[in-house]
C-alpha cells in the first residue's frame, strides 16, 4: 500500500532536514580543522630577557636567584642600594640565602655599573639607567632562564 501523500512529504521533509544538518556540522569542522591548523603556537616561545645572554662564573654567584650590582664608582652606591631597596627590599642574610636578594658591591676594577644574575649580566654607566632596573626585576629570584 502506497504511503498517503502527507506522510511521504514528512518524510521528505525530515531527510531534507537531516542532510542539511549534516551538511552545515561538515563544513562547520572542516572550517575549524582549517583555522587550526594554522594556527601558530606561542608555547614554545620565550619573552627576550634583559642584559646579555652569558652566564657568569660559577663562583661570582653565592646563591642562585640573587642580583649582584657592582660599581667602581663610590658615588653610585647610594643609588644603587635604594634600587636594590625599591625592588627587593633590604639585602638581609634570609634573602640572600633563599636567592631573592639584590648584592650592592664595590669593585675598583670595574667601570661603570654591572649586574649579575645566575643567568646573564649587564653593563650600564648610570644607576638610574632603565635598563638596570628591568634586569634587577626580571633575574632577581630567578636561578635560569
């Protein structure tokens, strides 16, 4: 028996239903495995850090994570220590020994002022230099990039 004319559009309707929504879910993955695979991964990906890329002697760090700041130039101590003071605080043997220090040294046989990190080291001339600032905050707690 011949199914009646309504019901034969029904069915008609539903498979046109369900083929159209199959259709659009295709190309509804096909769009997102398109865009994903070009998409470009940051993971891997490291922000550049301050001051050059080598790592000082092994002895010159007491303790991985400190900042040391060494001038020759007396003059720049007091600047010195109140940057170390602004970023971590005063240098007490707690924070030297857990590597969250910022060192203030005198050295003669330096010129201008260097930094130096379990990681890296830079060379500035002045203690309110931008640059030393960024270096001292970044390195400072840090044992490695």
């Amino acid at each position: 028996m011949p199914l009646p004319l309504p019901r034969a559009r029904t069915v008609r309707r539903v498979l046109t239903f369900l083929v159209t929504l199959v259709l659009c879910l295709a190309g509804v993955v096909g769009v997102l495995a398109f865009f994903n695979a070009r998409d470009a991964s940051t993971v891997g990906e490291q922000p550049r850090s301050p001051g050059e890329e080598l790592p000082p002697l092994a002895d010159e760090i007491e303790t991985p994570g400190n900042v040391f700041l060494r001038t020759g130039d007396g003059a720049d101590l007091p600047g010195l220590r109140a940057l170390g003071e602004k970023v971590a605080g005063e240098p007490t043997s707690a924070l030297r020994a857990t590597g969250q220090a910022v060192v203030v040294e005198q050295d003669a046989s330096i010129d201008g002022i260097e930094a130096v990190s379990a990681g890296s080291s830079l060379t500035v001339e002045e203690p309110d230099d931008p640059e030393l600032e960024e270096f001292v905050s970044f390195w400072l707690g840090k044992t490695e990039e």
